[in-house]
C-alpha cells in the first residue's frame, strides 16, 4: 500500500468523483492515527469552496492555492478570467513548505487535467514531488476503463498509486457489486453516498472505518502492466525494492560500459604479459569514470540535461559538431567492436566461425533496441554479465602465489626487460577501456529517461560508487588469471580462447561455458548501450526526440540512426576484420577522444544553471581536475606511443 | 524591473540560443538554433523569435561544417524550411526552452515526419514505446 507520509496527491478520475469528500475522510484517518495534516486545494474554480468543506467536515487546516470564478477546468477558467496561471514550482514549493507530517495535494478535476502555466498537470506534480497518489474512483458503469487508465498514466511516471471510491451507495447494484471485484490497483477504501452530510463529529469518527491499509492486492504497476513483479505492496518492501531497481541501472552500465570486449581483451593481453603491474591504470580508470558519470549525472538530475545537450550549449554549433563527430565515431568502432566481440564468443560456443554470427548478431540487437523493455535490458544483461567473476573465483581455486601478485599490484614500473613505451601504451589502454565515453553517454541519457530528479541524486552516486568499481575488480579478475595462468607459459593473447584458458583451468568446460555466459552478456550490453550512445549524441546535438521510452514512431530519427549504425557494424564485421584489432584501436581512439565530452561536463557541473545548488564543491573539482589531467596526458600520449610500439607489439 | 521567466536579464548567446525547445510533455521539438531580431523603430534590434532546423543551423557553421549538414539534410529530403517560434508561444525558460504544445506542433520537424511516414513508421511495432 502506498505510504502515506510527506506530500500525497489526491486526485480523480473524472470530476464530481468525491475528491474532496474522500481528502477530508483521509485527512480524518491520518489525524487518528495521530498524524498532523494539512490540505492544500491546488486550484478552485466555480462558486463551491472545497477547502472550507473540507475544513469544516475534519477540522485540519485547508486553503486554496488559487480561486477562479468559472465553473471549468482551471486552464481554461483562468485564460477567461484573465487570472494569472499557477506555476508548478510555486506548488511543489508550498506543499514542501508545510511542516505537518502529512499534505495532502487535492487536485482540480482529474488526473491529466491542466491546472496551470504550461498545462502542467496533477501527474507532474505528483512526479515533481515523488509523491504517490489517491485515485478516487467512481463505483458504478464505466469506472473499470476510468480507473485503469488513470493509474496507466500513473504508472507511466512510476508514481505510486491506491483507489478509494468516493461514493459507495447504501444498495449496491449488480455493476457496483462487480466492479468491487474487478476495479484494478490496490484498493485503500470506499467512502459511503453521503458522508458529507454526516454531522462532522460523527464523519471523523466514522472516517477511519472507511479505509483498508492492510487490504493489499498487487501492485498497481503489476496489475496495469503485467510488468514490474518485483515491487511489492507494503509501502517499505516497495520502496527498497523500487531503490534496488534503481541501482540496476548503475550495475548495467558498468558492466556493459566497463566490462566490454575492450576491457576483456586489454585485462587478458595485458595480465598476460605485466601480471598486475598495470593495476594502477584500472584503478584511475575506475576513478575516472565514477567523477566523469557521477558529474553528468548529477546534471542530468538537476536540469534534465543529457550529455550532448550541455555540450552543444557549452561549446556552440561548431566546436560541438567536431565534438560530436570525434565521439560519434569513437562510439561506432566501438559497436563495431563488441558486434565481432558478441560473434566471436558465440563461435567459440558453437565452433562455427565468427563470420557467420555477425547478420544474425546485428538483427538480434536491433530486435532488443526495437522492442525490449528497457528495465527488463538492464537487469537482464547487467546481472548476467556479474558471472564474469569467474575470473575471479577461478584464481581463488587456483590458489596463486598471492605475495607475488601483490607485489605485482603495488608496483608502477614495467617489469625487467620490459620497454617503457609499450608498457605505458598498455597503461593507456587499460585506462580508456575503464573510461569509455559511450558508458556516461548511456548513463546520463539513461537517467534523463528515466526522470531524475534531485532528490535520486543520493540513488545515482551510489549506482556509480557501486557499479564501476564493481566493473573494475571483475577486469582484474580477468587479469589477475591470466597473470596467474597465462603469464608463466609467456602467453601473447590475441584472442578470446586464450583469455579464457584459466577459467577453463579451473572449472573445465563448466568454467568455460561460465566465462562465455559472462562474456556474452557483457558484450550484448556494452553493443546496446553503444548503438543507443550513438543515436543519443546525434538526437541530443540536434534536438530530436529520443530515447527507448517514446515509441519508435515518435523519434523516427533517433531510430533511423541508431539503426543504421548497427548495419554499419554489421557490415564492418562481415569484411572479416578481425574484432579484437578493431577493439584496440577504439581504445586508442578513445583515450584520443575522451577531453572533449569530459571537459564541458566538468565546466557544467560547476555552472548553477546546470547543476543548481549541487554544484561541484572543493572534492568534487579537485578530483575531476586531477582526472582532467590524466585524460590530457593520455590523449596526448595515445597516438605517438601506438606508433612508437607498433601497437605494443 | 520587468522580468521575463523569473530572469531580470538574459544572455542571448549563454542562455538560449542552442537549448533544447521542448514540448509541455517534455519532449524535444529541435534546438534554438537561430534567434530572430527586429529593428524597433528607436533604432533597436529585439530579439523576437526561435528558429530551428537544419537551414537556421546551416548559418552558424563553419563552411566545412554546412556542407556536411547540407548533404545529409538532402539524403533525407530536406533541407526544409527553418521554423519559427514567436516568444509568446515560451512558457519556461530553463536548460531548456519549453513551448505550448500548438508551437511544439508548428515547429514540429518535416524530415522526422518523412522518415517516419516512409522508413521507421513501416516497420512492425514502431508504436509501441518500449518503457
């Protein structure tokens, strides 16, 4: 059942439902439940005065917000009398301005009706506040629809929603007594025909009675989607539950934006060769990407902004263009790359050359992109590609010479015999395969779809505190088993059956089908996020309406783009290239890229137009001019040390 | 002091121009792309309208810049027309610009209509959004 705590919406669905009848019935509940409340009537129109009513039938204090003297829906009784309209913000302010345990929001009308300055409606409210709502429902003919569509639209902004029916008839009818049975979402109570004409006293002693809070059917998300069994009905559960699904976000793109084919090979050729002597790239990687993703992200909470959006505003039409354009490609290698990396790890399932998978490859991911819940994708993906860690648990089973690879891990220099330059080259690689610019893209535009606000912001920092260094430590397993097995035989891994050796090692073909499962998954993941990626940039520089949440048909471009860059990965593919070269040079091109996106994110989180009150403080741009200066000096490294060591040959 | 969206100034080039347009839903329409000005009578330019599209954009390119955009306009049937948003169609003024929805329609893009009607619209399930 939803909580009813802070600001709760009461709204309808239809006018004259009993709106107001059933805030002063809840109102009455919560006082006897020894809540303080208060109610606040966003906007009355016509001659009635619902919050003196409301006042008088359960004595809390009740005003409106605005009054206007036609008898209409506040928008159009407001343009008749030339009154100013409500703006949303003075709204969410007075209902965070009250100080009792309880406001509840009574609206005008119902749900989508629009109540003021550019037509916002109830639902924003509610969802500007994260508040859930209560929908007052008709009981008789015609309520079912009303009702499903009322919490469907509710549902839609993931607010939290329970019925009471505001006039129950002393005889019911057969339609009543059905609609009882089949009216959807949980159900908080039903208030009988004419409780207003109850004498106050005896309304607020019969009000409590009138409500269920233990009655607790499905939730509304799952019975008006079949979707979402995850969230359950006890208002904690469901909230716990909600913050978990929150956190899978973060999970999901870190293990598809950080472990990705780029990271597997770079985490197997490099244990291979240094052991963990290049730990300390990861580590800086990881910290990279958690000030990189945790500033867009506080930006996209704050103002809604996704990453190409600030950078086009930030840096104006052409530099953004040369901007775009570097990234854009960057983002596309790097499709291409794990499209080979998705066929390559399937052929060395089925034995049947890579070649063959990529067209099947490139249709599936399109059917994902095309037609698969986004929720759904992120747990699907981001909780399988946890079974990497069977690098990790393969070592454990090995039991290694832990002293050695600690010292390997502590250690900054190249290894005796080893050339400086390519082991710097590695460190690059390793480093822009932890930063990659496509897994911030995703995340950002991913909190913009997902609507952020503010007060997720705590939600957000501990999706990034939590997924990339999870990231991290799964590519160290990777390499520490290839230090472990691989590094004594003087292994040269080029290519993904080698990266797998010690897990087969460990586990024989179990540990082998474990590690491809993981693999797969990881590269289907980072595949998704980089084709989105890649429609997100374009849309977002242009303008065009984006995302996984519009139906196709609503963002005809975002679509056509991401599409085609699909096929083109495809087709690159097909020439036969070989994926883990193409992964290289992403990762080379990617350390080369990586200033330009960073650096209008790092100047935006420090602008309050962006990031309002949350600006970066002192932490916050120490550490992103520290990892400013790492990415220049890796950028500005990356392309003579690959000449120099012939790509570390 | 006369303010115009709770702002008692505003900078033409840092606050609006290359923000996001967005409809009362919240979803994208273009980006200003252009600002409109007009020459008052006392010899003033005002700024009195959004413009946005490929050929509003086009202008404020650098020639390599245009050409390219200028190409892939015309692969997709265009360019088209610029569109013009009055400031009196602006409800908000934020990261971005909001607009009533019969501007957002005005304004709405002919090449994301083209390739709607003639490639995604086609394809099965293009109106089902995928949430």
């Amino acid at each position: 059942m939803i909580d009813l705590e802070g600001p709760v919406l009461v709204t309808g669905t239809d006018t004259g439902v009993g709106k107001t009848v059933v805030t002063a019935a809840l109102a009455s509940l919560l006082l006897s439940r020894g809540n303080s409340v208060e109610v606040i009537k966003i906007a009355q129109t016509g001659d009635e005065n619902d919050a003196a009513e409301i006042t008088r039938l359960c004595g809390v204090r009740a005003r409106a917000l605005t009054a206007y003297p036609d008898p209409l829906a506040p928008f159009s009784a407001a343009r008749r009398s030339g009154l100013p309209l409500l703006e949303l913000e003075d709204v969410v302010e007075a209902a965070s301005d009250v100080q009792s345990d309880v406001v509840l929001l009574e609206g005008a009308g119902g749900l989508l009706v629009q109540l003021g300055a550019g037509g916002w409606t109830a639902r924003d409210l509610a969802s500007e506040l994260g508040c859930p709502a209560v929908v007052v429902a008709r009981a008789g003919l015609g309520t079912l629809n009303h009702t499903a569509l009322t919490l469907e639209a509710l549902t839609r902004r993931v607010i939290e929603a329970a019925v009471v029916i505001g006039a129950w008839p002393a005889e019911p009818g057969l339609a009543e007594l059905e609609n009882l049975k089949d009216l959807p979402g949980p159900r908080l109570g039903r208030i009988p025909e004419g409780a207003a004409a109850l004498e106050p006293e005896e309304f607020r002693r019969r009000a409590p009675g009138w409500f269920d809070l233990s009655e607790s059917p499905d939730s509304v998300l799952d019975q008006v989607t079949g979707e979402a069994s995850l969230l359950i009905t006890s208002s904690g559960t469901a909230l716990r539950m909600k913050k978990l699904m929150a956190l899978t976000l973060g999970v999901f793109s870190a293990i598809g934006g950080f472990v990705d084919l780029g990271d597997i090979v770079a985490s197997g050729v490099v244990g291979a060769r240094y052991g963990l002597g290049l730990t300390w790239a990861v580590v800086l990687g990881v910290i990279g990407i958690c000030v990189f993703a945790e500033m867009s992200g506080r930006i996209a909470a704050v103002s809604g902004t996704p990453v190409y959006g600030l950078i086009r505003d930030k840096l104006g039409p052409g530099a953004a263009l040369v901007n775009l354009i570097a990234s854009f490609a960057v983002t596309l290698l790097s499709l291409t790359a794990q499209i080979g990396g998705i066929a390559l790890v399937i052929s060395l399932a089925s034995h049947i050359p890579h070649i063959v998978w990529v067209i099947p490859v490139g249709i599936g991911l399109w059917l994902v992109i095309w037609r698969v819940k986004f929720d759904n994708m992120e747990r699907a993906f981001g909780l399988s590609g946890l079974t990497i860690a069977v690098f990790a648990v393969a070592l454990w089973w090995l039991d290694p010479d832990w002293g050695a690879l600690g010292q390997q891990v502590a250690s900054v220099a190249p290894p005796a015999g080893e050339p400086l330059p390519t082991y710097l080259f590695y460190a690059i690689v390793l480093f822009a395969a932890a930063m990659t610019p496509y897994a911030v893209f995703f995340f950002s535009s991913g909190g913009v779809e997902e609507g952020w606000k503010p007060s997720d912001l705590r939600t957000q920092r501990l999706n990034v505190m939590l997924g990339f260094p999870l990231g991290g430590l799964l590519s160290v397993g990777i390499a520490a088993a290839a230090a472990t097995v691989l590094l004594p035989k003087g292994v040269d891994v080029k290519t993904l059956d080698q990266v797998v050796q010690p897990a087969i090692l460990a586990f024989g073909a179990a540990g082998l089908a474990v590690a491809l499962f993981g693999f797969f998954a990881a590269t289907v993941g980072a595949a998704l996020e980089c084709g989105l990626s890649c429609g997100y940039a374009m849309a977002q520089y242009f303008g065009w309406p984006w995302g996984k949440r519009v139906a196709p048909k609503r963002g005809a471009r975002f679509h056509l783009t991401v599409g085609l860059c699909l096929l083109v990965g495809v087709l690159v593919v097909q020439t036969g290239v070989d994926p883990i070269q193409v992964t290289e040079y992403s990762l080379v091109f990617t350390a080369v890229a990586l200033p330009l996106t960073y650096l209008p994110v790092l100047v935006a989180a420090n602008d309050p137009d962006y990031a309002g009150e949350h600006v970066n403080g002192r932490l916050s741009n120490g550490l992103g001019i520290a990892v400013l200066a790492v990415i220049v000096i890796a950028a500005a490294a990356a392309i003579p040390l690959m000449i120099l060591t012939r790509m570390g040959a | 002091m006369n303010t115009w969206h709770g702002r008692e100034s505003v900078d033409l080039l840092t606050d609006l121009i290359d923000r996001e347009l967005v409809d009362p839903d919240g979803l994208p329409v273009g980006r200003v792309d252009d600002i409109e000005l007009r020459r008052r009578p006392d010899g003033l330019w005002e700024p009195v309208a959004f413009l946005t599209g490929t050929a509003a954009l086009e202008r404020r390119l650098p020639r390599w810049g245009r050409k390219l955009i200028n190409r892939s306009a015309k692969l997709t049937g265009g360019p088209d027309d610029t569109r013009r948003i009055p400031f009196e169609a602006v409800t908000d003024v934020n990261t971005s610009v909001s607009i009533t929805r019969q501007a957002a329609e005005a304004a709405a893009s002919p090449a994301e209509e083209r390739i709607k009607r003639k490639v995604i619209g086609r394809i099965p399930g293009a109106g089902h959004a995928s949430q």
